[in-house]
C-alpha cells in the first residue's frame, strides 16, 4: 500500500507595525490551489511543493493536498484566512483515512490577529489530533521567528540557505527526503535542537551573498558534513518587523539520535551568530543622493542603476506607497536636460489603478498617487500629470531563480508615464522580484538606465544579472533600517539592538 502524506502550504511573513490586516482575498490573490490543483500548478516548480512532490512521485506516495497559499507580507493574518487555509489543513489530517506522515511548508514568521504564532499554532494542533507516532516536516523560512517549542511537536524542522530564497524547491526537497528516510524501514530516530538568540535580526537580515552570513553558513556545512548523525544545520535570520515574543535568529539542527552532539553544533553557531551582531552593512543612501547618482549614472555603462528602496519592501509588510524616492526623481530629473529613462515599481495604490483604468490607455489625468496607507512612512500622496501608458491584469509567470514557473499577480494594474519615468501602480502590494512584472506591460527594465524598485534583499535574484550598478534606499517606509521608529512591546528583553546590556546567555 502507498504512504498516506499530508502535504501542505500555508504562508506569511507578518509585519506586526503593518496596519493592513491580511484577509483570505490577500491569499487567493497572490496564489492559492487547493485540492487537486496543488500538485498541477507547483510540481515543476521553484516552489517548496514542487520539491516535496518530486520525492513524493520517487516513493509512490499518496498526496493528500488540502491547500498551498501564499500572501504578499502584511499585517496580521485574519481569523478568516486562518479558518479558510489553517482549519483547513486540520480538516484534512482529521479526516484522512490515515496518514503515514507530514509535509509543512510555512514561512516561520505568521502572527494571527489575536497576537499567536500561527505556524506553531498550526503544527501544535496537528500533533495533538494525530498523535505521537505520526511524522511531521516543516520546511521553513530563513526568517522565521521560530518557537523552539516546535521542535516538541515536529520531528524535523529546516530552513532555506539562501536570500533571495533559491534555494525553496531543494528545501523542499530536503524535508521530504527526511521524511522518507524515516518511513522507509530505518526508523531510526528524528529529532531538532534548536538555539535561540536575544536579537531582533541578524545583520542585513541574513543576506547570504556577503559576511557574516557566508562564512556562518560554511561553519553549518562543515558540521553537517563532519557528522553522518547530523542531516540538516539551518540559520534563520528572525525578522525584525514583528513584535512578538519569538522574534529573533535561531539555528536548527535535525539529527539522527544524537541530540548533545546537535545541541552542541547549535550552541556553537549561535555563538558565532552573536559574535558578528555589529557586522558592517551595505550603505543606505537618501532618495536625494540617490536621485542625485541617477542623473550621474553613466549611459555606457552595461546594464540599468538599480536603486531599491528597502524601507518600502511589501515582501517585509510595508505598505509599498511611500513616495519619497518617486518624489526625490521627479524632482531632479526636472532640472536635467535629459533626464534618464527610469522604470519604477511597484508602487501600491488601488484608487491610481482604478483611475487609469477609467481613463484608458493613452489618456492624460492628474492623479495623486501614493502615500495614502500612512504618510508618516515616506511621504504622502505624490500630485502628478501622468500618461496612462498601458493596463494589465497583473499576472504573471516567474522567470526568476527564486519561485521559477510559479505564477502570481499583482491585480489589475496600470503603467503610467510622469515624464521620464515609468511608473507602475498596482492593486495589490508586491514586491518586484522579477522582471515579469514590468514586463507584462510591455515594458523591460533590462532596457532602462535607471531602475527603481521597492525591495531589500530578493530584487538580486533576477535584477543581478542585468544591472550595471545597485544602491540601497532609505525613503523613510515602515522597513526602515533604522528600528528607533517602532515601538516594541511583545519581544523578550533586554534584546540586542535595543538593549545595550543584552547578552547571549
């Protein structure tokens, strides 16, 4: 007989500071296939499923595939959404004739409403109606504020290793091969230390493209590689814009039977995670000096200026329509005699979007655009004359190494020309990790000699290859690097950065 396997997807990264709740139509907008449409959309993907269901296919197993969603990052994810999707996957495990086992992919970092960790909300249910003998997996984000009391109730938990995330279908992967491996007749032993530290974020929240991050890592692979016993070492990196009592780095170890070994390898990352808290980051430039770089960008020189603007980041919950950066081009490009052609996205903005589209394709408005979510983060409404260039739908295919043949959208969505720059404005928050987003507009951002994105880290993925320069932005947005303007209440203290006496111990 073929192995009953729950397999599920339920994610979000949850921005606590965000005031934007985050509904069930903020999941079925961005992707969500239940049932029988799980495996056909995301098996020959760069998504967790697709690695999960290529083991899966490799055992003969039977799926049992109730949901896989993702939201864009936001607010705190609704009782509503958390009945549709989370009761759901409870349902499923509750009702199935029997399982053999458990495959979760979330993200690590879901707050509900009412203030609980819902990914350990969501494996601790599932352990309780199951019972001990059942296997759980969890593949996790590399920023999940991670409960270490999940290790109580999964058998194995592991992250991904790279940001931008490419590594999501290996990790995938990864988790079912453990999962595997502990059905197929060894039954050996299977369990996840887990070490946690009093920091908000790791530096840069865990790029793994530079120091500390790299070196960290390679200290993880060469334990994993010294030790037969020690099947996965992951780093997540916390994320910082959730004020909750989980929040923070941790470093997972899953081994076979030997839990002093797999505490002590954790233990001793997490002291080097500690020791490189004050790493050197990347500098941040203001929408002035950027704007400022823009016009000084050289044309012959290969590929477009990338400046992302990583305090209005939707993919950390911001609201992603803050203007500053728009407003500090404009402004600059007004007193060039040629001003760079500059492709600017996404900027969120329901009512611009509905604007454009009662105004159609090749009409000129004036619109205020942004800045409406909370002018407070980066500026209010930006007044403008605009073209409206071209409408879209706003899906999607992913090109990216990050997500590859995952299908998304933005809602409906319009490209609105202000003068030299292009602007995209959207119904639905998203970040722009690939180029597919501009370009089913028509419009190719390998062709532009400034491009502007609201992003952090992921942009790099697909936007990498083709610049010819990149600089961080601080428009002042809600993900803003500079932690001063939050107010935590919920996380443990004393914390580092925000508590000179913290300490590791």
């Amino acid at each position: 007989m073929p192995r009953n396997i729950l397999l599920a997807q339920f994610m979000h990264e949850t921005n606590t500071f965000c005031a934007r709740t985050t509904g069930v139509e903020a999941f079925r907008g961005f992707y969500c296939h239940e049932d029988g449409a799980v495996i056909p959309a995301l098996a020959d993907t760069q998504n967790e499923i697709g690695g999960m269901v290529e083991v899966a296919r490799e055992h003969a197993w039977s799926l049992i595939t109730p949901v896989a969603t993702f939201a864009t990052p936001g607010g705190p994810v609704t009782q509503a959404a958390w009945e549709s999707f989370g009761e759901r996957i409870l349902a499923a495990a509750s009702t199935a004739d029997s399982l053999d086992g458990v495959l979760l992919s979330l993200h690590g970092a879901m707050v509900l409403e009412d203030g609980q960790d819902g990914d350990f909300r969501l494996v601790r249910e599932l352990r309780e109606r199951l019972g001990p003998q059942v296997p759980i997996v969890v593949s996790l984000d590399l920023h999940a504020n991670l409960d270490p009391d999940m290790a109580n109730h999964a058998q194995a938990i592991l992250s991904y290793k790279s940001f931008p995330h490419v590594d999501m279908r290996a990790t995938g992967r990864k988790a079912a091969q453990l999962l595997a491996d502990r059905l197929d007749g060894s039954q050996r032993p299977l369990a996840t230390a887990v070490v946690k530290l009093p920091m908000i974020t790791l530096p840069e929240g865990g790029r793994t493209d530079r120091t500390p991050m790299t070196s960290l890592l390679a200290l993880a692979q060469r334990h994993e590689a010294a030790h037969p016993e020690i099947v996965d070492v992951s780093l997540n990196a916390g994320f910082s814009f959730s004020d909750v009592p989980e929040i923070g780095p941790s470093v997972t170890v899953v081994h076979h039977g030997a839990p002093a070994l797999a505490q002590r390898i954790a233990e001793e990352i997490g002291k080097a995670m500690w020791q490189a808290r004050d790493a050197e980051q990347e500098a941040v430039l203001s929408p002035e000096t950027a704007a400022c770089v823009a016009l000084a960008y050289a044309p012959e020189r290969q590929g477009p200026l990338v400046l992302a603007d990583l305090s209005d980041n939707p993919g950390d919950g911001a609201y992603a329509d803050s203007t500053a950066l728009l407003a500090a081009l404009d402004h600059a490009y007004g007193r060039a005699k040629a001003p760079p052609e500059t492709l600017f996205g996404a900027l969120h903005d329901p009512q611009a979007v509905e604007a454009a589209w009662q105004a159609g394709e090749g009409q000129t408005l004036e619109m205020a655009i942004g800045g409406k979510a909370d002018p407070h983060f980066g500026g209010g409404p930006f007044i403008a004359t605009v073209r409206v260039k071209r409408l879209g739908d706003g899906k999607y295919r992913v090109e990216s190494p990050m997500w590859e043949g995952v299908e998304q959208s933005c809602g409906r969505c319009a490209l609105l020309e202000i003068g030299a720059i292009e602007l995209l404005v959207t119904s639905l928050a998203t970040q722009a990790l690939d180029l597919g987003i501009f370009r089913s507009l028509g419009a190719d951002p390998a062709a532009k000699r400034v491009v502007a994105l609201k992003s952090t880290q992921h942009f790099r993925a697909a936007y990498g290859p083709i610049a010819g320069a990149i600089h961080l932005v601080d428009g002042g947005g809600l993900t803003s690097p500079d932690l001063s303007r939050l107010t935590y209440r919920r996380v443990p203290r004393p914390i580092h950065p925000l508590d000179a006496e913290a300490t590791s111990t």
